[in-house]
C-alpha cells in the first residue's frame, strides 16, 4: 500500500529483492501493477536492478506454470507442492490469475481461500491478479511480477485457469509448464491430439484416489503423446487427499526439466515474449502491423543483444515502429 | 348420519416438544439456564455450542479466541458435561444437540456424562444435528474432508441404531439452506439429496434388514418463513417424497418407518434490525406453518428471539417465544383437529407443483454425482438465490414491512436504536476456561488419554467403527481439541468452496452502471484497480453476508480477494500486504467483533499496512462506536441492506485515503 503522495523507490525495493528481502515484494508487485506514468518509471528502474546483467547471470529461482482448466484440482495440487517445495527449505511464490469479469471489469480472486499453507510461514507469499482484458490468460503485470520475484524466492510458481490457448502465453513466460489434467475429462487429451495446445513440459493427472478414471487418463495421455513423438513429457499422477501421493515424483519431474533446460535461452525467450506483450499492450494491432507483423517482430527480437533486459526490448520495438497516428 | 367424518379428533393431540435454542459461557452457567427453562415449561433442550467446541479447537488454541462461550456453551471434556447435565434425568430428557463436524465427540461424552448417572445409553433420547454436507454449503463448523465427515456420520448412524436406539443420529438440515437464500424447492431437494448421501453411505456398513430401522432414524431439521402457506405445503410435500424414497430407493414398507419427523426452527433470515417488534408477528405466523395441518406438524421447535438481529438474546426475549409456542399449543384450538388442508384442491395443487420441481432439481444434483459431489453446484446455486433475494428486496419487489417499506415509527418503548439490550457474554470467561482445561489436563490420566488417542488414530486409518474409541478416548478425559487433532492428522484437513467465483452478475441497473464508472475513475488515479480483502476471522462460519458482499463489489468492477471463513487476524493481515489490497472488509455474526476487530488492526500495524477496514455482521450500536474509535471506517449491520451502496460508501472510502478527489 502507498500512502498519497509518496512514491515508492522502485531501485531501492530492486536492491532489496536482489538480497533475497521477502518484505519487498508485496510493495514491489503493487508498483510492477500501476499504469500511473511515476510508477512505471519507478516499475522500471525496479526491474533494471534485476536483469542479468545487474544479477551476473540468470535468477535462480524455478519458474513454473501450473495451468488446467477449472476444477481440475490446481489449488489443492498447489497447496500440496508448496508443503513439499517448503520441506526441501526453498521459498515459494505463487502467481495466481484469475478470470476477470467482462462486463464490470471486477474479479473474485478466490485462490487465496484455495491454496492452503501455514500462514505463520514466511517463506510463502501468495498474490490473486486478475487476468485483466487481455485473453490468453496472463494479466498484464504477471511476467514482470515473476520476473522480480524470480530474484528473491526459490521457486515461482504462475497458476492459470484455461485449457488450449491459456498454457501458450504461460509457456512464454516460465522455465516449466505443467498442464493439469482432471481424470475421464477428454478435453487436454483432444487439445493435444488436434495440436491447438502445445506440448507442456509435464503432464499432471490429479486424483489418483479415483483408481481406474486416472489410470486411464494417464494411459491415453501416455499413447497420444508417443504419437506426437513426445514420449519424453512425462505423465504424473497425484492425489492431494489425505494421505497425498504422487507429489515427490512430481516434484522430481519438475526438477529434471529444469536441470535438461537451456535456461538462459529459455529466460531470453521469456524476455522477449514479454517485450512483445509490453509494446502490444501499448500500440495494439497497429503497432504490430507497424512492425510488420507478429513474425516479423519475432525475427526482429530474435536478433537483439541476448544480455538486453524487458525495458530496453521494448523500447527497441517502439524504436522500429513508425510513429503511430 | 352424516357421511363426512368428524372434524373433532376424540382426543387433542399431544403438544410438540418445545425448546430452546440456548447456552453460554460455561457448562454451570448454561446448567442454571437450562434448568430455569425446564421449569418455565419448556419439554426438550436444545443445546448451543460456542464455534470451538463445533469445530474441534479447545479453548486454548489460537482459533478459538474471542469465540470461548459467546454463541453457545464450552464443552471441552466430559467434566464439562456432567456439570452441563447435572440435576437433569437424562433418562428422561430429550436433548437436541446442534453439533455437526464433531457430533461422534460430543454424543461419546453424553453417553459417558449418562453412564456417570447410571443412566444406560439404551434409554437416552435425543438428536444430534450431524449433518455436515449443509456446514459445506451454509454454516461452515465443518472441521474434516467430505469423505471422512460422511464416515463419521455413518458410523454414528450405524451405532446408534444398535446401541442408542431412541437416539436421531442426524438431523438432515434443509433449515440452513433457507438462512442460505434457498428457495422452497431448493430447500427440498438439496435435503433430500443430502437424506440420499447419508443413507447409501450407512447401506454399506449394516445389514440390508436394519435399513428401516435406519430410516426411521433420519429426521429433519427445517425452516419456515413468513409466506407460510407455501411453507407449509413445502414441508408436505417433503412428507410425500420422503415416503416415496423410503418405498422406492431403500426398500421400507413399515409405515412407522417411513413417516416423515421433522423439528423446526423458523427462519432468522427475514428478522429484522429495523423496528425489531415486528419479528414477534413473522415468528408467529411461521409457528403457524409448521403447525396448522396435522399431516405435517413439527415433532419438536424452537423459535428464534425477537431481537436476534441485533445481538445475542437474552433469557428474557427467549421466554417470549417459549410463550409464543404455549399460546399456540394451550390456547388456540390448532392440536384439536384433524388435517384441516385434507382434501384442499388449492393446498394440494401447491404441494404437487413443489414435488415436481423438486424432482427435477433432485435430478441435476444427480448429474452432479450426488449430493457430496455435488456441493460446489448447490453452493453457487445458493449464492445466486440469495443475490436474487437481495437484489428483490433492494428494489422494493419483496416488502420488508419497517425496512423498505412502512419505515415511519413513532420513538419504541423496547428502546431506539442503540438502546435495546441483548445478551453480553462475560470476556473474563475466556480466561476462565482456559484456566480450568490447563487443570483438567494435569489432573487426569495422561498415559491413559494418550493411549485412546492412539487407538482412535487407529481406528480412524482403518474401517472399524469410530464410535466404541470415541467413548473410550472420552472416558480417558481426552479434550474435544485433542479428539478432533487426532482425525485431522488422519483425515486432513478441508476448506469448503466458497461459490463466489461462480456466481452470476448482478442485473445491470442504472446506479450499478454509475459505480462502475466511479471505480473506473478512481482506479485510473490509483494507477491500478481498486483491490478488496473479503474475509471473516473467527470461527463463524455463516458467510452469506460475506458473499453477498464480494459478488457486488466484483459486479462493480473492483478486484475482490475473498478468502473465506476461520482466518486468524495474522492471517488478515498478511494477505492484505501480500495482496496489495486497499480496503478490507470484513464479516462476523458470533459476537466476537470486539475481541477479533481490535486483534486485525494492531495485527496490521504490526506489519506496517496501513489498510482502511470495514464491518458487517450483527453489532450493536455501542460496540459500533466503540469500533469507529479504535480506527474501524464504517460498520454495516442488517439494516443496510443496500449492498451498492455500501460499495458505494467502499470505493468513496479508498479515493479519500489516497488524496483521490470527489468527481465534480
């Protein structure tokens, strides 16, 4: 919360996330949000203190999707990684969006009830964003949030809901996209099978304690994933009741990605994407079209420096477009 | 001779039980009470427990501040209850216990509080409410995941039938789906879903002859309101469908046992605060629903007190709704009859159109896969009839007789606002049993108590009966906390769906479309959307005003957190930094406001959030104000019906802390 009239330092909170001060982050989130003009500078000097040039390298932290659609059981999953991601001593932020309503511009942001954890721990930090007007997921601040938060904690996790087009936009934004899928529902099966949603990087079928449905599930995953030649993706099954199951083995699929991952070609990517989803946000389609299009502006980032932080894409992008009317 | 048979039956018929819904602070002083209401000519208890004690926390755990006594008595071991029972015949009395997630604990401690008494469990008589899939959907005491609270009724189903044969191991609640904004068809049909849930789970544990003794066992727990007409046609039509179930899913033919037994207390929901002696007439006319046609008279009631809208009743307010019941029953000529709507083509076309519809939303609840799948459907589907309900009585469709309408009073004898007593619980009696549970556990077995646990974990992780393990770890003198630590470490631990996520939008009005633009406005200046943490600390679990709240505020157009029920003020306040929320409102209808409110705003200052908050939930003026000095912004209670405006009042609230100035 910012009192009026005094803005918030966005280089100071960089610096205290930079040395891993988990008291920043709730004042560094309220800055990345606002489209006020102070605040996005401030928003910008904040994520300038956090770019690999300024960290020596790429943030540490794993960066992870979790993505499915609606009572596939992603709060419950999520509460139940958070517990073992806690136990292994890593610090945990969650990233959870929400639809938002198109007629009234509200949401109800009702993760926060979902997910459980120990509310006396500090090492957990949980913050509900609208998805705002943008379709395909992502609100408009998440991948700066992730970003920034992607300096100070372990591990970050983006939680989305959606099936087929949302787990594209997260893709670009995390190191691991885990889809989750609920068993005897057909509609991730279908989606992989006709190609509209990309192959994630780990499939998880929730509520093993069903047996059978999710035995199924998890074989039909596995045999269309062999014939879109993907038989490397693995397929986990979880039960979050009591007692939980299939938790540390998905724990240890998360972690094996990210150890086979280029990770700072995976990062570039997740820059650049988020370069591009910052000019469209401000420029729309004519921007783009301006560009030349949306491959266009691709292969145009695809060339920039790799060590070049969101800000200075960005401005490169706005450099290359023509002035718009 | 004429051929129409007497109206006049040879004898009246027996009076209903009549009860209190009652108890406090401790079990002595809630003992006194009940044996003052015995002696006034009341025939049944109804105890209330206080929040800790339905949800399985002793008095000593950090939940359970502020909560110890206030809506109901403590009962933290089976000292507690032989003091709650003493000088009571327990052979004779017929005890009502409104206890749910914990109803195996709390009934293995009236059978140990009998065996004290040498009373054996063959002849105790009595109910325990025990039905958890509505503490799901409306009241919120639940304390362990659906599948294993529904084991535990089962078992205690299972149980009772064998052992306490006279005792109602569960009362299936349609009452609190009423409070809930239920409609009468909704009202019956999530019931009988519910009934259906309950008796499938109790088919796999006994014999396939005991199923009509189990049957007769299952009775219910409903409301009425004022439309009393249609209420009473409800409760017959829940009458012949019952029936038909019992015929046609489980096999009964004894008509003894497919007799439909119900208990009732009316509807709370449409008191009101404003001018509060109209309640007296509402309770009247719905005694009158559940009592007028014989074929579907109520076994057993308790009526709400005049002034429950404005806090806690006191021993008074109660008397006066005893004596409603005993002018009904000892004055008028209503148990002289025979069924006086037999034959009424009016009252029976009513009841066959709330039979079908019912049918058709029993089937919907099918497709959901039951009743304990199907919660977070029934849930959403309560939020929206009740933002239906509200948004009626906003508009002025649905009369409220002094709120909406009618409003002009002349000053009230009872007291003007701010003047009209209720019941204050002692805050020295939180201490106190806090005090006397540290002397029970250093007075009592530890080894013993620590050994029952064990076997109740045991038996917990296993298939057996929970029952015969419950009683053992009571007689050891284990807590109610411990009881229920001990299956949360086994069963996990649950939070309900809240149903705000899926609820609909509000209509769209002129003055909604108005609002929007203001939050749009004042958003812009705040360079992002205006953000709000919903959230009810405490251990209240009815957060229908809660809901009612974030659903409008989100149709609005804010961003709304809603992070449901039980939160701890740390709780509170960690999730307002780390959600970046610029008001906070918060809900609580037990009483607790002035211990839990105060708790949340230093809890915030201790984390350097200077966040404005807002209450609602049933407060009395002067605690309203003494809230308004320790830093609250505004206090809502049940006469400002008008949500828009108190998210009018919210958004007006975030733009003056933040230097946002009034549109010209």
């Amino acid at each position: 919360m910012t009192p009026a009239g005094r803005a918030p330092d966005g280089a100071e909170l960089g610096a205290r996330l930079r040395a891993r001060d988990l008291s920043a982050a709730p004042a560094a989130l309220n800055l990345l949000e606002s489209r006020a003009p102070e605040d996005r500078r401030q928003a910008a000097a904040l994520l300038g203190q956090l770019s690999p040039a300024a960290l020596g390298g790429e943030a540490s932290a794993h960066v992870v999707g979790i993505t499915g659609p609606p009572g596939a059981g992603k709060s419950t999953l999520l509460s139940a990684l958070a517990a073992a991601w806690r136990a292994q001593g890593r610090t945990v932020a969650v990233l959870a969006v929400d639809p938002t309503s198109r007629r009234s511009g509200g949401a109800l942001l009702g993760d926060r009830a979902r997910i459980e954890f120990d509310s006396h721990d500090e090492g957990v930090f949980v913050r509900s964003t609208a998805a705002g007007e943008r379709l395909g997921g992502l609100a408009p601040a998440t991948r700066a949030a992730a970003e920034a938060l992607a300096a100070a904690y372990d591990v970050v996790v983006i939680e989305t809901v959606g099936v087929g087009q949302a787990e594209t936009e997260v893709a670009d934004a995390v190191d691991t996209v885990a889809v989750i899928v609920q068993p005897a529902s057909g509609d991730v099966l279908q989606f992989l099978k006709a190609g509209v949603m990309e192959i994630p990087d780990v499939l998880v079928v929730t509520k093993a304690d069903l047996g059978k449905p999710a035995l199924a599930t998890v074989r039909d995953l596995r045999a269309a994933l062999r014939s879109l030649g993907a038989d490397g993706v693995p397929v986990v099954s979880v039960s979050s009741l009591a007692p939980p199951s299939g938790i540390e083995d998905l724990v240890g699929g998360l972690e094996r990605h990210r150890a086979a991952l280029d990770l700072p070609g995976r990062r570039r990517q997740a820059r650049r994407a988020h370069a591009l989803s910052d000019f469209l946000a401000e420029h729309g389609e004519r921007g783009l079209r301006a560009l030349g299009g949306r491959r266009e502006a691709q292969r145009f980032l695809d060339q920039q420096d790799p060590g070049l932080d969101v800000a200075s894409l960005t401005a490169a992008l706005e450099a290359r477009a023509p002035e718009q009317a | 001779m004429s051929e129409q048979p007497s109206p006049h039956l040879p004898e009246p018929d027996r009076p209903w039980l009549m009860r209190t819904y009652a108890g406090h602070s401790n079990a002595k002083a809630s003992n006194e009470l009940y044996r003052r209401n015995l002696a006034k000519g009341q025939t049944g208890l109804s105890v209330a427990f206080d929040l800790p004690t339905q949800t399985g926390y002793d008095p000593d755990h950090e939940l359970a501040r502020g909560e110890v006594g206030k809506v109901g008595v403590s009962v933290a071991h089976r000292g507690d209850m032989a003091t709650l029972m003493d000088g009571i015949p327990l052979d004779q009395m017929n005890t009502s216990m409104t206890i749910n997630a914990t109803a195996a604990w709390l009934l293995a401690l009236y059978i140990v509080a009998a065996e004290e008494h040498e009373v054996d469990q063959q002849a105790l008589q009595g109910t325990t409410q025990n039905d958890i899939i509505k503490e799901f959907l409306a009241r919120g005491t639940y304390a362990f995941p659906p599948a294993p609270s529904m084991r535990l009724t089962a078992d205690m189903v299972a149980y009772t039938v064998e052992h306490v044969p006279r005792w109602n191991p569960i009362n299936i609640c349609s009452y609190h789906l009423q409070e809930a904004g239920a409609t009468p068809v909704q009202e019956i049909a999530y019931a009988l879903s519910n009934a259906i849930a309950v008796l499938d789970a109790v088919r796999e544990r006994v014999s396939e002859d005991r199923m009509g003794r189990v049957f007769a066992r299952i009775s219910f727990f409903v409301n009425a309101g004022v439309r009393f007409v249609e209420e009473h046609a409800k409760l017959r039509a829940m009458a012949t469908l019952w029936e038909e179930l019992g015929r046609e899913r489980y096999g009964v033919s004894d008509p003894t046992h497919l007799r439909f037994r119900y208990g009732v207390q009316v509807n709370s929901l449409g008191l009101t605060e404003s001018q509060p002696e109209n309640n007296v007439q509402r309770i009247v006319l719905e005694a009158l629903a559940v009592t007028m046609g014989r074929n579907a008279r109520a076994r057993a009631i308790q009526l709400p007190a005049w002034n429950e809208a404005l806090g806690l009743p006191r021993p008074w307010d109660q008397q006066w709704s005893l004596r409603i019941q005993q002018v009904l029953a000892f004055e008028t000529d209503v148990l002289e009859y025979a069924d006086i709507f037999e034959g009424s083509r009016v009252m029976d076309a009513l009841v066959q159109e709330l039979i079908e519809g019912s049918r058709a939303e029993m089937e919907v609840v099918v497709d959901h896969g039951g009743a304990v799948e199907a919660v977070p459907y029934m849930k959403a589907a309560l939020v929206d009839s009740h933002r239906e309900r509200v948004r009626r009585i906003e508009s002025g469709e649905q009369v409220v007789v002094g709120q909406n309408r009618f409003t002009e009073t002349e000053p009230s004898p009872l007291g003007g606002d701010g003047e009209v007593q209720v019941q204050v619980v002692d805050p020295a009696i939180e201490a106190e049993q806090v005090e006397a549970l540290a002397r029970w556990r250093s007075g009592r077995d530890g080894q013993a108590v620590r050994s029952a646990l064990a076997a109740l974990a045991r038996v917990a992780e296993g298939e057996e009966n929970i029952m015969p393990a419950t009683i053992a770890a009571a007689r050891a003198g284990a807590t109610t906390g411990e009881w229920a630590q001990t299956l949360r470490d086994v069963f996990g631990e649950y939070r309900a769906p809240t149903g705000v996520g899926e609820a609909s939008g509000a209509p769209d009005t002129e003055e909604l479309d108005e609002l929007r633009d203001e939050v749009a406005r004042v958003s812009e200046a705040l360079g992002r959307r205006i953000k709000l943490l919903v959230g009810k600390p405490g251990l209240d679990g009815h957060s229908n005003g809660a809901e009612q709240i974030a659903v409008r505020a989100r149709d609005a157009g804010i961003e709304v957190v809603y992070e449901g029920i039980r939160l701890t003020p740390g709780q509170i306040a960690r999730s307002a930094v780390q959600e970046g929320v610029h008001v906070i409102g918060l809900s609580i209808l037990s009483g607790s406001h002035m211990n839990l409110i105060p708790d949340v705003i230093t809890a915030l200052g201790d984390a350097g959030a200077q966040v404005p908050i807002v209450v609602g939930g049933i407060i009395p003026e002067a605690d309203a104000e003494a809230l308004g000095e320790s830093g609250v912004a505004a206090v809502y209670t049940p006469k400002d019906f008008d949500l828009t405006r108190i998210v009018r009042d919210i958004v007006a609230l975030v733009a003056e802390r933040h230097g946002v100035t009034a549109q010209a």
